[in-house]
C-alpha cells in the first residue's frame, strides 16, 4: 500500500453534497474532520441534516449503530490546520474553478505531501484541478451521488498525473465505506455516469421539442424501461441478459437517428433563466405546490432507501455467481 490511512477523512465544503458525504462516512465506521470553508456555513443546517441522515440510516436498517455515538466521530471546523490530521480530504465546495483553486491550494498548504486530495467536481475535468496543486500526483476525482448515504455509487477518476496504482488503492479502500466504486483510468469530461446520463437527457429534450411526446409520457417511459433494470445491472449486462443480437440489429439504423445536437436545449434554458429550480422552488419541468414539492422530496428519499435494500439484495445474490465475468 502506498497510501497511509490513519483513519481520519476530511471534507471540505458542508453544502448538500458535503454533509451527505460525511453522514456516508460516518455509518460506516469513519471518522471524519468536517470543514466549512466559509465560517457562517458552521451554523446549524449542515449538522442538523447529518443528525437526520443518521437518523434515518438507523431507522431504514441501513446501520445498525447508534446515530449518536456515529455523529461523536465527526469533528466540525472552519479551520484548514484542522485537515493535518487527515490521509484523505474530499473537496466538495461549489462547482465554479475559482473557488475549487482557491480552496484546494488552501487544503494543500495546510497538509503534508503524502495525504491524497480528492474533489467531488462534477464536469470540471480532474487534470485541470490537478493543475493548481504543487503535487498533482496525489490528486484525484472522487465523484459521489446523492444521497451519498444510500447509494452505492463512486467514481474514483484519475487525471493525467494521478498514479493508476493509487487510484486502484482507493478503489480498494471505498469499498470498506459501503461503496461500489467505479475507476476511470483516463480522465474525461463527465467521467461515466454523467456521459451516460446526458446523452439520455439530450434525447429526452430532442423527444419533447420536436413534439413526439409529451414530457410525462417520456418520465413515464424512462421509468417503466430503464428504470426497472437500472437497479439490477448496468447495459453491457443487460444487452447479454435480452439477446445481444437484437441490439446489433438496432443499432445498424437507431444510431444514425439520435439527436447529436450540442446546443443547450431551449425548453431547459427558458426555465432556468427565469429562475426556475425544480422541486426546490416549486418552478421546474412540472409546477409544485409548497406541499406537492414537500410530497416528492419525502417520496423520493424513501424511494432512495427502498432501492438500496434492492440493490443490495440483488449485488448479494449476483456476487455469488461465479461465471459471467468480462471480457476486458
Ligand atoms: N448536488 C449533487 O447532486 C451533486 C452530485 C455530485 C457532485 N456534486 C458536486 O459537489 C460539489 C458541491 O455541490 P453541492 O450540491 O453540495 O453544492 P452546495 O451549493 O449545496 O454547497 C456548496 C458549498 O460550497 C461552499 N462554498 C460556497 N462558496 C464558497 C467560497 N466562495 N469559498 C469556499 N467555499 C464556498 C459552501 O460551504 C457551500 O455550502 C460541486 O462540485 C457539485 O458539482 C453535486
């Protein structure tokens, strides 16, 4: 192993990505230095929102420990000489570069050289991040999903000066924190997940401007298809699973057909501009009432804790299985 785990984890940045990383850690077994960049970001939202996640955890069976004692090992601070404690700290401030560079040079100065330094970027690629730090070789993407306490998902991603052999040892070692984590060993923009899931929506947006269907007749196809194998297997799986032949028939003509558009889609700009969000104020896709968006936030979370019993039924019984593995 080269890399020292001395078992304390910072993360940097307490926004929604932040606390729910720390509440990951912490039920499973971390401890954790939790750093609000911004002092006044230390006030109650952060640790409240932690206290609930642990909360719920326990409620929904997904630990068995007591919430309280979890929440004694996170340690909160705005101070960066608080990181020197830690073999790993997790960035996860805003998704702008100026701030990311101006927070990840801070956490370097306040470490030693051999701790490794992540981001959670989402679509800045890693090796530009890379480029800020006097020791680039320690850095990498770590890419969580929310909630990061009821999924398994985790993109470890290399940049072109991270050590493929490092970014093996985290692989190795997010799997102890309750992951499935994924490596990208050549930097991309998007890594995996958000390449698959944009070319999704991109068609999704071409479906509905070009009047095909409806925005609900889309969700409600996604859903029914997708949405009820995604759980159990990724594509490669499923294509073998369904007859791969018939896929190869398809793709000869349905490729050539696909929106290769590159603008962002009207229909998503018009509603952002004017300042639209979504559930979380009630302006999005769909209108919310107050209560209607209270409804599918509340929904949707307990949703998330149903599909991480399934799916971890499911990963038990498919790890059994000794045949199947792939061709790389
Ligand atoms: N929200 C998601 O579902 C999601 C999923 C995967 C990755 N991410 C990534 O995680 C990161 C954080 O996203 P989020 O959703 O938690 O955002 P957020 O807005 O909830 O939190 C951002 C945090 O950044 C910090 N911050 C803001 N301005 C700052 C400044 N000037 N200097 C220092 N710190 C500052 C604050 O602590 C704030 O709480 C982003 O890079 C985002 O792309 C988000």
């Amino acid at each position: 192993m080269i890399i020292k785990d001395n078992g304390v984890i910072g993360v940097v940045g307490l926004g929604m990505m932040g606390a729910s990383i720390v509440s990951a850690l912490l039920i499973n077994g971390q401890k954790v230095i939790a750093l609000a960049p911004i002092e006044s970001d230390l006030d109650k939202s952060a640790k409240e929102r932690i206290k609930k996640s642990l909360n719920e955890c326990r409620t929904q069976g997904i630990t068995a420990d007591d919430p309280e004692e979890l929440y004694n090992n996170v340690t909160f601070t705005s101070s960066f000489d608080d990181l020197k404690f830690c073999w790993i700290i997790m960035e996860s401030v805003s998704e702008n570069l100026e701030i990311k560079k101006r927070v990840l040079e801070k956490i370097e100065k306040a470490v030693d050289d051999s701790v490794i330094i992540t981001s959670n970027t989402s679509a800045i690629p890693i090796s530009t991040l890379q480029g800020y730090l006097k020791v680039p070789e320690r850095f990498f993407g770590m890419h969580w999903a929310e909630p990061a306490y009821t999924t398994r998902f985790l993109e470890i991603v290399c940049g072109d000066k991270s050590p493929t052999k490092i970014g093996k040892e985290l692989h190795q070692i997010a799997t102890a924190w309750g992951k499935e984590p994924t490596l990208v060993l050549k930097d991309i923009q998007g890594f995996i997940t958000n390449r698959l899931m944009y070319s999704l929506y991109r068609e999704a947006f071409y479906l509905v401007e070009n009047g095909y269907a409806t925005i609900d007749d889309v969700d409600r196809a996604c859903k029914n298809d997708a949405g009820h194998w995604l759980t159990f297997c990724g594509p490669f799986r499923y294509m073998d699973l369904t007859g791969l032949q018939a896929y190869h028939a398809v793709m000869k003509n349905l490729f050539k057909d696909l929106s290769t558009g590159t603008e962002v889609p009207k229909l998503i700009r018009d509603i952002a501009e004017s300042g639209g969000n979504g559930v979380s104020n009630g302006k999005g896709f769909y209108s919310y009432t107050p209560e209607e968006s209270k409804a599918w936030e509340l929904a949707f979370e307990k949703f998330a804790f149903d599909v991480n019993r399934l799916s971890t039924k499911y990963l038990e019984e498919t790890d059994s299985i000794t045949s199947g593995t792939s061709k790389d």
